[in-house]
C-alpha cells in the first residue's frame, strides 16, 4: 500500500501509546509500520535526502502530537502518551489532521511562530492548510528535486548548444573529477576526437591514478537515440583493448541497447545517457556554480549531556 501521510499516522502513534507506558520511538515506528502493512522495500523507500520517508513522517508525526500537548518525551528518542492525549482517544475523530490539532493554543502558537509573524487569527487560519500537504522536509527535498531536475534540462540543452570540441573537454573534465585518468592533461592525452566528424570522443582513460586498470570510453553529442547496433560496435571497439566500457550520449538509449549492455557476461559496459551526463555534472560541480545554500540542523541530544 501507500506509505500513509504524516497526519494520518498521528492517531495510530497515540493508540500505540494508549497503555500510558513509555516506548522507544523506534519500536512505535515498527509497530505503525507492520499496522499500515508496508513492505521492506516501502519502509526503505527514500527522499532526497536519503532519509527514509516512512520514518521521516512518523518523526513529524510524533512533533506535531507533541506540539499539540497529546504525547511528550520524556527522554531521547522514548515517548509517552499524555493525560490530554488520553482524554482524546476516549472520544476519538476519525483521523487527527492539522484542523483537529489547531484546538490546542499549544499548537497554534508553534504553528505561528514558524510560519508567518502576523499572529492574527485569520493568518493563522491561512496558514494552516500549507501544513498538511507534507511535512516541512518533503517540502524542501521535493523543491530540491524539482529545481535539480530544471537544472539538468538546461545543461542538457548548452551542451547541445556547443561545439564538439567543448564537448570531448566536458566528458575529459567531468571524468577526471570522478577520480578517473590522472589528471586532466593525461585524460585528455588518452581520449581522443572522434575521426568521423560525429561531435564524439573515443580512447582508453586509466580507471585510477595509478593506471591498475583501464576503461574503454566512447561519448557522443547526438539526439538521435542510440540503439543496440552501435553498442554492438562499441563492445566489437573494446575487445582486445579493455573489459569495462563507459558510453556516454547526450540522447538515450533504446530499451534494446540496454537489455544487450544488461545481458553481457565477459564484459562490463556501463552506459550513460543525457539525463544521467547532466546528474553527474551536477554531483561532481563541472559547468554549474553554486547559488545559494541552506543548511538544515537539528539537536545535538550528546551536547546536552551532563557528566556526573
């Protein structure tokens, strides 16, 4: 099933903690977990971030039923239902949202304090919907991946925009700050232009600095797609001169390339196309600057731990 929003777990966190005993979170996530019957792979499924999201949402659960006065914590990561929470689940709503927590001047003054510095009544009521689409972390790692997403596409489009010449000291560049070919000046010595005038670079790079192994590289700045044929060619190129290969394509693959790279047993044929090029470039900083940053922080529990 569907991981289920952080709202909708909020009841269910409380009626795990209905006996009024003090329970490590994480065994309060398990539970909800095996309640909600969410597969393996479900509980593993990760933001952006690489946190997971189904701990990720019983986290902001576990806030905002905590900001509301229904549970507390009493000690890192244990919690314990409170009398008010108690007092709710006597006469339970069918699902505890935001709308339901805002009964709670506890709430609402968390709620204004991190949203907007007009304490009115009618702007806290306005900002209340924004708050149950998805907790504040899937907000930002959701607008992370959409502006990463724009930024790729535009890479995509200034690469197709240059000469090949830029482009054989693009691929040079980026995979020398992936740790292949030595330096620049040797990486460049072994990847060579293209002799057909198709915008390509061809030649053997050394997988490390020290030259222990050697990788048969081919990248080609075409938009047509690259279909099984030309794979064939390239794995025809690198025998006798390599067994790992790298084809790099500012297009993509057809699904018959790729099962044929897939099904290969002698050799490993890694294949890249424009969308994983622009990601790459992103990863290790080639043709992009940085523009702003944020830093996310949280609460350093070991400071506040006093020596006896």
């Amino acid at each position: 099933m569907a991981i289920p929003d952080y709202d909708t777990l909020i009841l269910p966190l409380l009626k795990v903690l209905s006996d009024g005993k003090e329970r490590a979170f994480g065994d309060c996530v398990d539970v909800l977990a095996k309640q909600f019957r969410l597969t393996a792979d479900e509980q593993r499924e990760l933001l952006p971030s690489r946190t997971p999201i189904f701990s990720s949402r019983a986290g902001w659960a576990k806030t905002y039923a905590k900001k509301a006065g229904l549970l507390e914590q009493p000690r890192r990561s244990w919690v314990k239902i409170t009398e008010r929470g108690t007092q709710v689940l006597k006469d339970p709503p069918e699902k505890i949202d935001i709308k339901f927590l805002r009964k709670f001047p506890e709430f609402v003054a968390f709620q204004s304090a991190h949203g907007s510095r007009d304490t009115s009544e009618s702007a806290r009521s306005e900002a209340a919907p924004s708050a149950v689409a998805k907790p504040p972390e899937e907000v930002i790692d959701s607008a992370f991946l959409s502006m990463k997403q724009q930024l790729a596409s535009e890479l995509l489009e200034q690469i197709l925009r240059c000469s090949p010449t830029f482009f054989e000291r693009l691929v040079v560049d980026l995979l020398v700050a992936m740790g292949y070919g030595g330096s620049v000046h040797d990486a460049g010595r072994a990847l060579v232009v293209g002799k057909s005038g198709d915008g390509g670079i061809d030649g053997i790079i050394k997988q490390d600095k020290l030259g222990l192994d050697a990788i048969y590289v081919q990248a080609k700045r075409w938009e047509a797609n690259i279909s099984r044929p030309q794979i064939q060619g390239f794995v025809g190129a690198l025998h006798g001169r390599a067994n790992k290969g790298v084809f790099i394509t500012t297009s993509s693959f057809t699904k018959e390339a790729r099962e044929y790279a897939d099904e290969l047993r002698d050799l490993k044929v890694i294949l890249i196309d424009g969308q994983d090029l622009a990601d790459l470039m992103i990863e290790h900083g080639i043709g992009v600057s940085p523009k702003a940053t944020y830093v996310v922080k949280k609460v350093d529990y070991d400071y506040f731990v006093e020596e006896e």
